[in-house]
C-alpha cells in the first residue's frame, strides 16, 4: 500500500478579483507518475506556480511526506524534496553550462550521466546556454533536477520542446525514477503521452479538481470531457450567415507558406465579410502567428498578402497602413490606461509622423462620440485603466473604428469579460464582419466560437492541422486542439 | 528498454576555443588596443617621458578606475548607483577630516574604516531599494542628494588634510608611478579575480543576465544585489581615500559627486559593461578609465582647446559602445 507523498488540501489564490483556484484537492501516491490536466485558465499554471515557490497560497495546506509545508521560494521548495522543471528553463543564457551548474551546486559529473541517459553525451560544458537549442536547455534542467533526488518531481509541460526520440528515452529515465521511489506530478496537453506514462491524472477545471482517475479508465475522451465539464448558460446563437464569396474573389488576407518561429508552412485566408476563427492550446504558436500578421516579426519564409499587396512591415506602423490592425490579448499593453478615453480613441490617428499640430478636439468629438455610442462603452470612468475589463476591450477594437482598416486581428478579446459585455462584442464583432472587413480571431473560449465564426481553423504545434464548420460541438474542439483526430 | 548509442547530432558543434576567447575578452583586447595607441600618442608628445609623466597619467585615473570597477560590480548585478560618486565625496571628506595631523600608521587604520563605512552605506542603499522595491535609479538618486549634503555637513568647505607618507604609499610621490600600478592591479588580484570564480561571483553576473531565471534557480536574489550594492560602496570608500591621498585634502563640493558618478558610468560602459547587466568585468573600466584621462591630456598636447575634452570623451565612449554593441548583436542573429 503506498502512501500519499504529497498532500493538497481546499488550496486557494486569487490574483485580484481573478479567482486563478478555488479549492484544489490532490493526492499523490509514492513511487506514481501521476498527470494534472485540465484547459487553458483551469487553473494548472497557478498550482504549478505555488507548488514551486514561486508563488503562495490565499488558503489550504500542502502536506509533504507528512509534514505541513509552506514555500517562500523556489529553493525552499527544492529543499524540501519538490523539484520543478519549469516551462522555461531556470538558467542563465549569459553563463556557461558549469556556471549555471555551480548556481544551484549541482555536481557537474551527476549531471553529465543523467544527460548520458537521455542520449547526449558529448555536451561540452563550457559551452554558453544561449548557443544551446532549447530542447538541451530543458534536458540540462531535468538533469540539475533528477540530480537531487527528490521525492516530488514537477515537470511543466516538459515534452512540448523535445523530438520525439528524446522523449522515449527520458520516459525510461523517468519510470526507472519511480521505481526507485520517487514520484512525478506531469502536466501536459499531449494526452497520448498522459496514457502512455501515467498511474493516475486529476482534472482541473474552474479553478476545482473535478475528476481523478486512470487514464486506461475511460481514455482521452474521458479526459477531454472531464476538462469541459456541463455545458454552461446557452448564449443565443446567431442566425446563421451566408458568405456569399465565390473563389475568383480576392481574399483580403492570404497566408502562404508562412514559417516563422515555431509556426510552419501555415496557409489560410480570409475574406471580405468572413470571420475566422482561430483555436488552440496553450503555445502552440498562436501570439507568434499574429505578431507576424501584426508586423511585429519578419517571417523566415512564405508571404502574408494583404488585399492583394504583399505585407512587407517593418513594424506594426507599415502592417497598420496597409490595413492589417491587431487588437491584443493585453488590454494592458493595447491602451494608454492614464490617458481619457477620447485620446484612447484616436490615438490611431494622430500616430502618423504629419500630425503633430494641435489636435482638433470638436471636430473629432462627433467621431468619438458616435465610437462610444456604438460600442455603448460606458464612458463614466475619465482614464481609460478605470474602465471595466468588459469596457477597455470595447476601446481597444473601437480606436480602430475612428480610424478604419481592412482586416482585424483580434487575440481572445473575450477572455476575463462578463457575458453580457461578450454577448455586445459578438454583435459588434459580426456587424464588423457584415459592413466589409475580415476579421481572424484567436479565442480559447470554445464554446461560444459558433456565435461569432464562419469556420474555425486549429493550430496545433505550429501548424494549422483541422478546419471545423462552426457549429462543431465543444467536445470535438476541444480533442482537435489537442492534436487528436476527429470526425467532421 | 536498453539505452540505445548516443546521437552526435544533437549537440551542436562547440565553438571553438579562439571563439570563445574572442566573445569573452574580445572588448577587453580592443580597449587595451585602444589604450596603447593612446599611450603611445602620448608618449610621442612629450619631450621626455620618466616617472613623473607616467605618475600624472596612472595616479590621475586612479579615482575614476576605482569607481569604475564599484559602478561595474552593481550594473553587472542588474542595478546602477547614481549615488556612488557621491559616497566618493563623503569617504574623501570624511578621511581628510579624521586623517589631518595624524601619522602614516593612522591614516591606514583609518582609511579602513572609511571603506567599511562606505560599505556600510552600499548595504543601505542596497536594502533601500530592495525593501522599497523602488526602482534604483530613484532610489540611488535621492542618496546622491543625501550623500552629498552629508559631506558639506562635516566639511563645509575643502579643507582638513592627511599624512604625507600616507599620500606617497598610495597615490605615489610626484614621479612615483609604481604605488598607484600596484595598488590597482593589487585590488583586481586579490579582490576581483577570487570574487569574479566564486559563487557569489556567478550569482551576481546570474541576477544581472536573467533575474527571474536565477530566481527560479533558487539563488536567493534580494540578498545578492544588496551585496552588490554593499561592494560598490566599498569601492567608492576606497576611492574617496585615495582621492585623500591625491589631493592632500577633501572637497564637498556637490558638483565634484556627479562628474565623478558619471565619469563612473562612463569607465564601466566603456570598458565594456553593458548597462543591461550579466556582461563584463572590471579589467575593462580600469583601462577605459586611463583612456579617459589620456584624451584631455593628448588634446592639450596637441594644442587643441582642452575645453573640447569632454565633448572628444563623450564621442569616443558613443563610437566604441555603438560598435561593440553592433558586432555583439551581429554575432547572436547568426
């Protein structure tokens, strides 16, 4: 009978009046690889996060091996016997290999056999980490931690960087872990992987465990089912459109062959009165997909065609003036919180270099004035970072109303919004669409992706592998995200 | 399952052994380039170069080298001090006032208590700002204010003086270079070449290079930066004695605190301290420091009007940072 190892009981944290956990219950047993899974905002990177140290918890315990603990940092959790392998890796571009070793004391010659288990065996350690690819950064970290024998190991999405060759062999290193009496708390989207490596998995989601059970036990549809939970409150769904567009038509947004980052070979289109939908887990090239369709990034390879122009930005500015504008995740980064809300408004104006006299507010009042009616921001609130988290999304897509444009991005403008705010963005969204602009939305809010899209596209490691008919169900979503074939 | 044989592949090709030279001490070698050919220009000028030219170049820079190296250790870190200038003014008063009328052996034991107290007051700077969670350019301003008031409080104007065997060990008699030599590379030595090997010394580069990194590493960050801070004090006490033993006197005069923290600022840049930190070291910013001093020399040298000495220094430290900074970018993109 094994014992419980690590013990989590009513955990709790609130960032503000985000409630990231509400009350997380986990057990895991000695000498068990056990999974943590759940959608994105469920609540995983929180938990990881106060496991680790790196942050502490409003409420609840974490018993260790018995013993009441509380983290203040990173390195009272190792001390304690909890190791994270963290998304990022814990070290030091600017620093050799043994450098980074001697921060954290790790004997080097361990460390060079626990590399040698994983296949690599001629890393010279002199080596800088920033010369290094990413998937030996990871390895060296899961290295530093197997090192210290501890008897939790944390790995956070430890297989999304590694080839699959590499990842056969660090499971064996890690079932051999286990034997020996260690246990493993693994969190990843690769549900294939969860059936392959792991005793048992909990389900989070909403900030609650909802489900623990083994993987052999009901599958990867077990899975995703347990992550979506009850469908919630029915948003009234749309009447349907018809895009009337034949194929000769011009498409306002083409991309071909677009490989830039993670992203590869990624084509779609969209065109004139369409919106596309765009779905997908955590990092599997998203933000890097619209930076590049932003004018942030200059693509390896492939073309981003604009109204038949080709895009060829050297900033958001150019992309902006040949009409692509993104509105993003941020609202913090999209707006000037201590400015008003009219310079809010036109600040997309008054960017051009020729603006520079005084700025005619009259005239612009009317532009405003007819802006916030629209979008019926509530205009109360004199600096634009006092408006509600509904209403600063209502700016970020108005300013580009005052100023106009041929295709927006839009980047989960949904996310953290009350239902009545999304229901009003979903209309000015579609009416958007309906008065002659394309517009490509990324969204992690699946269910409500049938209100708003035409068709929806799913990225999944870089590339964009499904298109699915908008009034999929939740389910099939959600199992395409994570890379799993569906039936159309 | 067996472990199967390792792939070669995986790990990239190391770089190979004059690379890593060139990328770790490469700014290094230009500046001690540039520094000979400044050298040399110099040389040139004078009808006769002995000890007493040689003196004036290396005890001149001696101030700015210390306080280079003290301002380098903190960017490195991840931080700056804008106040270090002026914690040079307070330690030169302060040991000009209690090193007047006493003997050699004096002036030494109280030299040391000069820098422990300019040690001291890193330490507070230093949990100042990680206390405050202020950010340190604020916080290390308002010290400035404060340190430089303090000094007129205890030396209201230039005065108070110190022991001339005292003056002769460490800055040297009037054609004695070797003392300020030694003394400079006795510090870089001693202190710096053990620190830069040590753990500490890893740590300090870790939070400047990558903070949240190293948070997660488990480096303990808050304390490692008020060390930082704590030895940029101490460098600057050490300056400020040396300043002592130079001009034979101390001086509070405010204006005098932020030449010299920019001048500080100056020698860390441009021997090769990149003000986002985790770069450099601090051979640079002594040598940087002489070729900051040899430009006024030269130009006055030359018969051009001295007066266009900074404007001369203020260009060479933008060409040489712009370039460096140039080819360091060009070599990651590839």
């Amino acid at each position: 009978m094994s014992e419980t190892v690590l013990q989590v009981r009513n955990l709790a944290k609130r960032y503000g009046p985000v409630v990231a956990l509400r009350s997380v219950d986990l057990d895991i047993k000695r000498g068990e690889i056990h999974a943590l899974l759940g959608a994105n905002g469920a609540g995983k990177s929180t938990l990881v996060k106060i496991l680790s140290g790196v942050a502490q918890a409003d409420a609840g315990s974490i018993m260790l091996t018995g013993r009441s603990v509380r983290f203040r940092n990173p390195s009272q959790a190792r001390a304690a016997g909890l190791a994270t392998v963290f998304q990022e890796p814990a070290l030091i571009g600017e620093l050799t290999v043994r450098e980074n070793l001697s921060l954290t004391h790790s004997d080097p010659y361990q460390v060079r056999e626990a590399l040698a288990s994983f296949g690599v065996s001629d890393l010279q350690f002199d080596e800088l980490v920033r010369d290094l690819p990413l998937f030996l950064l990871r390895l060296i970290d899961l290295a530093k931690q197997l090192v210290l024998s501890p008897r939790v190991l944390l790995l956070d999405e430890l297989t999304a960087a590694l080839p699959s060759d590499i990842t056969e062999r660090v499971f064996s290193v890690l079932r051999e872990a286990v034997r020996a009496g260690q246990s493993i708390l693994f969190i990843s989207h690769r549900l294939a992987e969860v059936m392959e490596l792991c005793d048992r998995c909990t389900v989070l989601r909403d900030g609650c465990n909802v489900e623990t059970f083994e993987p052999r036990d009901g599958g990867e549809g077990r899975m995703v089912a347990a992550m979506l939970g009850t469908p919630p409150e029915q948003l009234t769904a749309r009447e349907s459109r018809v895009i009337h567009h034949t194929q000769e038509q011009v498409p306002l947004l083409d991309v071909k062959h677009l490989t830039v980052g993670p992203l590869r070979d990624v084509s779609f289109s969209v065109h004139k009165g369409e919106v596309v939908g765009l779905i997908a887990l955590e990092g599997q090239g998203q933000d890097v997909l619209f930076a590049a369709l932003a004018g942030e990034y200059r693509p390896s390879s492939g073309q981003i065609v604009v109204c038949g122009k080709p895009l060829s930005a050297r900033g958001p500015a150019d992309a902006i003036r040949q009409g692509l504008v993104l509105v993003p995740a941020d609202r913090a980064t999209a707006l000037l919180p201590k400015r008003p809300i009219r310079e809010n408004l036109t600040l997309p104006l008054y960017a051009r270099f020729r603006s520079w006299g005084a700025i005619r507010w009259k005239a612009e009042k009317r532009r405003i004035e007819d802006v916030v009616r629209r979008l019926a921001i509530d205009a109360r609130a004199g600096a634009a970072g006092r408006l509600s988290g509904g209403n600063q999304q209502k700016l970020t897509i108005g300013r580009w109303l005052a100023s106009g444009f041929q295709v927006l991005l839009l980047f989960d403008p949904t996310r953290g919004i009350d239902i009545g705010t999304k229901r009003q963005l979903y209309v000015l969204i579609r009416d958007l669409a309906a008065a002659g602009a394309g517009i490509l939305m990324f969204t992690s809010e699946l269910r409500e992706i049938s209100l708003v899209a035409d068709r929806v596209l799913v990225l999944y490691n870089g590339q964009i592998i499904e298109e699915l008919p908008p009034d999929t169900d939740e389910e099939t979503l959600l199992s395409a995200c994570h890379g799993l074939e569906v039936a159309r | 399952m067996t472990t199967a044989p390792p792939r070669p592949a995986l790990v990239p090709k190391p770089t190979s052994r004059w690379a890593r030279l060139r990328r770790r001490h490469g700014w290094l070698i230009v500046t001690a380039g540039f520094l000979l050919v400044l050298f040399f220009w110099r040389f040139s000028q004078l009808p006769k170069f002995g000890g007493f030219e040689l003196r004036t170049i290396t005890a001149g820079a001696m101030v700015v080298a210390f306080l280079g190296m003290g301002q380098a250790i903190v960017i490195i870190s991840g931080g700056i001090d804008l106040a270090l200038g002026a914690a040079m003014v307070f330690a030169n008063c302060l040991s000009a006032l209690w090193m007047k009328g006493q003997h050699t052996g004096m002036c030494f034991l109280l030299a040391i208590a000069v820098i422990a107290i300019g040690a001291a007051i890193g330490t507070i700077v230093g949990t100042t700002i990680v206390l405050s969670r202020v950010p340190d350019i604020v916080v290390t301003l308002a010290y400035l204010f404060v340190l430089s008031g303090a000094a007129l409080l205890i030396l209201n104007q230039p005065g108070g003086g110190t022991a001339q065997g005292f003056r002769s060990a460490v800055a040297g008699g009037l054609s004695q270079p070797l003392p300020s030599i030694l003394w400079t590379v006795g510090v870089l030595s001693v202190l710096w070449m053990p620190l830069k090997r040590s753990t500490l010394g890893v740590k300090l580069y870790a939070i400047g290079g990558n903070r949240a990194a190293a948070y997660l590493a488990g480096v303990d960050v808050s304390r490692v930066r008020v060390v930082a801070y704590t030895l940029g004090g101490m460098f600057a006490g050490m300056a400020g004695v040396i300043n002592t033993a130079y001009t034979g006197s101390g001086d509070p005069r405010s204006s005098i605190g932020l030449a010299a923290t920019l001048s500080s600022i100056a020698a860390a840049v441009l021997g090769g301290v990149a003000l986002t930190g985790g770069v450099g070291g601090l051979v640079g910013p002594v040598l940087a420091a002489v070729v900051l001093g040899l430009i006024p020399a030269i130009m006055l040298g030359e018969g051009v009007d001295p007066n266009l000495a900074q404007v001369v220094q203020g260009c060479v430290i933008i060409v040489v940072v712009m370039i460096g900074t140039w080819l360091a970018v060009k070599r990651r993109a590839t």
